[in-house]
C-alpha cells in the first residue's frame, strides 16, 4: 500500500471512530480527524477538500469489491443485495452519513453516484450512446426513489434484514427497468 493510501486509510478510520463514538458528521471537525489519526491539517488538504470528500471516499472505497463483482457476474440483484449488506454491517457509519441534510450531503452523493451507475447502465445493456427523454425520467424516478427508500431503512435502524430490504428494492423496480437490468451486457 503506497504512503497516500496509507494516508487516505488512517483518515478514513478517523473519521468512522468519530462516527462510532456518537459524534454526529455536523459536530466533527477537521482538528478532530488529524488529531485522531495523527495526520496534519496540511497534509489533510493535501488529500481531502473538506470531510464530505472523506465521507464519499470511504462509500467508494467500501464499495469496490461489490462493483468489481458486479462487473464480473452482471447480476442486479447480487449487486442490490451486497450493497445493503454493507450498510448493514457499517449501520451506524451509515445512519449519521445519511442524516447530514444540507449542501455536501452524503445523500446527494449517494443519488449522484446511483444516478451515474445507472445511466451508464441503460447505455451499456441497450448498446445506445445517449438515454431518450424516457429513459431519463425513468433512471430519475427508480434512483430517487431507491435512494430515499435506502436512506429511510438505514435512519430507521435498519430493521429489516439486508436480504428483505434488498428483495423490496428490487420488487419496487418499474417492469422496464428490471427488463433493462436483466439483459445480458451488450458491451463494456
């Protein structure tokens, strides 16, 4: 592991601490990340814009071995259900990311990414270029309301199972969507 993903890391860890130790993301600063991970502020900047970036690092970083397996066995569902896994099992992690309102937001993130991977999604499976005006109110209407309904689970103290929660997301999915993602890949 290289010096700056050593860095990157420790900050990481820092930050999720602060988190578990019933900080809320609001009330954490960034003296209290270098101070806990024994970084400089410098060297902070040096990695991270503001905590917001380190919080979005953190979800990518958790989240690459559930898109690498993705990509390798193409399953919607399989990718649905590991998602969920893994805000269940970083629950309290997630419950304070996702109750921080306002510009920055891990929740705009979440939507913004979901929105990406979404549309990429659609362009790939459909092998077009550019998504339609449907196209685009759909991939709008299934991401907003799959990133509310997740959002909802996680603030709510997770109580369903991973398993329930990923099975409801998916049974929400609009017929043409779930059409759309349970086509084999045209093209990468």
């Amino acid at each position: 592991m290289s010096a700056t993903d050593l860095i990157d890391k420790s900050l990481s860890n820092s930050l999720q601490q602060l988190l578990e130790d019933n900080k809320d993301l609001k009330g954490i600063s960034i003296q209290d990340i270098t101070s806990k991970s024994k970084v400089s502020r410098a060297t902070f900047y040096r990695h991270f814009k503001d905590k917001f970036e380190l919080v979005n690092w953190t979800y990518d970083t958790m989240s690459e071995d559930i898109e690498r397996r993705y990509y390798s066995n193409n399953n919607f569902r399989q990718l649905s259900n590991d998602s969920v896994k893994m805000m269940y099992q970083k629950k309290d992690f997630f419950k304070k990311i996702f109750e921080y309102e306002g510009q920055n937001s891990f929740t705009n993130y979440y939507r913004k990414t979901a929105m990406e991977y979404t549309t990429n999604q659609y362009k790939t499976k459909l092998g077009i270029k550019k998504l339609d005006t449907e196209l685009t109110y759909l991939a709008e209407f299934n991401v907003s309301g799959l990133t509310q309904a997740t959002k909802t689970w996680v603030i709510n103290g997770c109580q369903e199972s991973p398993e329930e929660i990923a099975e409801i997301l998916m049974d929400n999915l609009s017929e043409k969507e779930k059409k759309i993602f349970s086509q084999t890949e045209i093209k990468k």
